[in-house]
C-alpha cells in the first residue's frame, strides 16, 4: 500500500522542473486539453515523480462550498478523517475523484472530494470562534499533521487541484483533464531534488484558493518556515515550496497587503536598489525589509501563483530560472518555454521574459475593470 507520509529513495540531479499557466481575463473557460500539451512539451525537465495541475471554476454548481481534496492510505485513515469533517462541517456532497485506470498509474492513494461548509456548531471547541476561511486553514493543518495516512492537497472555492507521482500528461489523463472546464490552469511538470517523490509532493501546492507551482529551491527554507510557525502555520510536508503558499496566504489574506506589495516581500530589491529609489518610496521598501525580512525567498525560483480572481507569475530576484510570458486578446499564458506557450498559443500578440523579481500580474475583469499586467522586455512577434 502506498504510504503517504512515507520517504522515497531518489538520486538527487540537478533540474529545470516545468510550469505553465493560463488565464482567461473574462473567466471563460477551456478545458484541460491545453494547458496538457504545453506541459507535456516540457517532458524533459520531470522525471516521471510528481506532476500536477490546478483549475479555477471547475465547481460551479458548489461555488460557494469549500472543495476539499484528500488522499488517503487506506480505509482506516478516511473513516478517521470522516469523523472530523462531520463534527466540524456541513457536508454537501462527498464522492471519490473520477479517475481513469492507465497503464502508466498502476498505484494510487485513495482520492476523495467534499463539497462542504464550517459548522455554526462545530465541535473543534478551540477554534469555535474562528471565521470560516481560518478554520478552514486550522482543519487543513489538522489533518495534514495529525492524522496518519491522509493528506488534503485542496481546499478552495469553485477550484481544484488533480496531482500525482507521474509525468503530467499521464496525470492529466488520469484525473480525465480533457472534461472538466476553468478559467485559468496552471500546470506542474516535477524532478524533486531535495524532497521525495510522493503523490503529496507533487505541485500545486494550495491553501484555500491560493495555489502554487514552483521550479527551483527554496534556501531560506528554514527561516521561512520559523517565521511561519510563529503565525501558527504547521508544515508538515518538509518542502520548500510549501513556505511559498503560506507566507503568500499570511501577507495577503492576513495582513492584508497587496498582491503589489506581496511580491515586493518575496523577492525584495537589494538594499543597494532601494537605496536609489525616491525617498517615499525608499521608505516603504525598507520598512518592508525590515518588518518582513523573514518572509524573503533566497534561492533560484519560478513561480505561478494562482487566487481566484487571478494570476501572478515570478523570478527570483537575479532570476536564475526560465520564465516566459505571453498575451493574446483575453488570455494570458505563462510558462518555462517559449514553446510551451506557442502550443497554447501558435500567435500570440505579444510575448517578453519578466526581468527578474518583477512580477507579471495578470487580473480577471471582475476585479478591475482594465486588466494589469506588469510587461517587461516586450517583443513584438
């Protein structure tokens, strides 16, 4: 039986991993078709250990429900996870995720969803007076650390995650991409480093409707993961690239800033940069430096960050991994490859590579009426 808590032997390489994403300004959707052949473009950069997409509006006849995704070891570890979500929430609709059998899947947790809502009435007692979206976080982090064999790899509104141990394209067509229908994808190709290769570990990682895809590694780990459980964050997946989720999740959800200012934090200017800015500004970089330090990303990094009303894509702040970015009428894409987003997209109206640490911010209409994106280094085709 396949341990979901359990370590896997690997050899450590050095690798590239594989991200695209797309966007839909006006929230028109397209199925996973797609975002399936960009990913699998990039075949060479996975090794066949994680791969994995995230969808928004794939559940709109539940919009306004909680969409939790579980796996689970066995039997014992869902009836024990069952009893929480049925002290604690109202449960809709629950039944396992859809799968097809494949050749290239042959072992698999048990996949299970829940359509479901906090109780008014919950029995977590502790918690009774916590709004719906952080207990929803504490039940998450419950879960995840607590209970053996089970773990929730989403948890957002009207979005899911469909991820496993598998190049993408197998994934896809295990989770039966091809029929379901969103907004905006993103999509995961793995080559794990210095973490296993599990059905957990592979990408999106999520939280609420925050999701993450990520190519590169984390070395302020540590630090990022102190300053989180100071906020009473529990890591339990020992990845890097859950810290990305989490402090994204902290300064935009908890602490209220911008998405703006959010990036600013992640791959904040040097000091020497922000020594040359103009005084009010200046000042605003520094406090943030100095407040939230601790939240900075060291390391080479990509990331597509994901919220339901849209898209964030970004380097590192010497940019030491490949991004690229695109646009064509209400679409956005994003991706590792040039070619990657050619196969969404065979003639885009514009396509650049976002400098480093300067994010390309893509929203949908019912946010701003005029969508932003952030264009550096443009080149017209």
């Amino acid at each position: 039986m396949l341990r979901l808590k359990n370590t896997f032997s690997i050899e450590r390489d050095i690798s590239g991993c594989g991200l695209c994403g797309i966007i839909n300004i006006k929230k028109v959707k397209i199925n996973g078709e797609n975002i399936k052949r960009a990913i699998a473009l990039e075949h060479d950069r996975g090794n066949g250990l994680g791969g994995g997409f995230a969808v928004y509006g794939a559940y709109p006849d539940y919009a306004s429900l909680y969409a939790f995704h579980i796996m689970y070891d066995d039997i014992a570890a869902k009836n024990n996870v069952e009893e929480y979500l049925k002290k604690n929430f109202v449960i809709e609709k629950n039944e396992p995720i859809p799968v097809l059998k494949i050749s290239k899947i042959l072992d698999h947790p048990i996949l299970y969803r829940y359509f479901m809502k906090p109780k008014s009435d919950r029995e977590d007692r502790l918690f009774h007076d916590l709004k719906d979206d952080d207990f929803v976080v504490r039940s998450v982090m419950v879960i995840n650390s607590q209970y053996d064999g089970a773990y929730v790899f989403s948890s957002g509104k009207n979005m899911g995650v469909f991820k496993g141990v598998g190049y993408p394209e197998d994934i896809a067509d295990f989770y039966m991409l091809d029929d379901i229908e969103g907004y905006m994808w993103t999509a995961h190709n793995r080559f794990p480093t210095n973490t296993p290769g599990w059905w957990g570990g592979a990408h999106p990682f999520t939280l609420l409707d925050w999701s993450i895809v990520h190519n590169g590694e984390i070395s302020s780990y540590g630090i990022n993961k102190r300053y989180l459980e100071m906020f009473k964050y529990s890591l339990s997946l020992k990845t890097d690239t859950e810290v990305i989720t989490y402090i994204l999740d902290l300064l935009i959800r908890k602490h209220g800033l911008t998405i703006e200012l959010a990036t600013n934090i992640l791959a904040a200017p040097f000091y020497q940069t922000i020594e040359k800015m103009d005084p009010p500004k200046r000042e605003l970089f520094t406090a943030l430096r100095q407040i939230y330090g601790s939240a900075l990303l060291n390391g080479p990094f990509a990331i597509i960050f994901g919220f339901s009303d849209g898209m964030v894509a970004m380097n590192d702040r010497i940019k030491l991994r490949p991004l690229v970015a695109a646009t064509k009428g209400d679409f956005t894409y994003i991706a590792s490859e040039e070619a990657s987003i050619m196969e969404m997209c065979p003639s885009p109206d514009i396509v650049w590579s976002p400098k480093a640490g300067e994010p390309v911010i893509v929203r949908t209409e019912n946010v701003k009426a005029k969508n932003i994106v952030q264009k550096e280094e443009m080149v017209s085709l």
